[in-house]
C-alpha cells in the first residue's frame, strides 16, 4: 500500500484534539498550506463572516463565505459549497 500526503494528513487530523480547527488540502492544487481567515477585511471579529484559503501563490483558492469558523471550514473539508464542472 502507497500512503499519500493527503493520507499522512488524514491521520494527523484524526490524532489532533476536539478544539483545533483542521483544514483539508486545497481541493485545485492539493498543496499549500490552507487556514480559515476573516473575509471581512475592514471589522474587528465581530459579526463577521469566515472562508478558507489557500495559501499557495500560484493557486490562491478561496472557499465559500460562512459565518462562523467552523462553519467555514466544514464545507471546505465537505467540498460541498463548491461548483463542479460537468
């Protein structure tokens, strides 16, 4: 059996405790390293909403807009909040 990058960060995810929030590997370029942000750039964290970004130059893939953190980065994980091409 050959282990992949995305399953070594699988596994690191699954050993990681309940309050870190985990990001999946960008969805286009598999690399890069990807993290939640504030989208809203003028606020100070209140009433603000949250994506997912990756940090890779040549990719720089944003993720759906949520209201919350966790939010954000359970539908970048889910991949649900993302058109597919046919």
């Amino acid at each position: 059996m050959t282990v992949t990058q995305n399953d070594l960060r699988d596994f690191w995810h699954d050993s990681m405790q309940e309050d870190e929030l985990y990001t999946k590997p960008c969805p286009l370029c598999g690399g890069g390293d990807t993290y939640v942000e504030n989208a809203c750039k003028e606020c100070n964290g209140e009433g603000c909403d949250y994506n997912v970004v990756c940090d890779n130059p040549n990719c720089a893939l944003i993720g759906p807009v949520r209201s919350t953190p966790e939010d954000a980065a359970k539908i970048w994980n889910d991949r649900s909040g993302f058109n597919k091409s046919k």
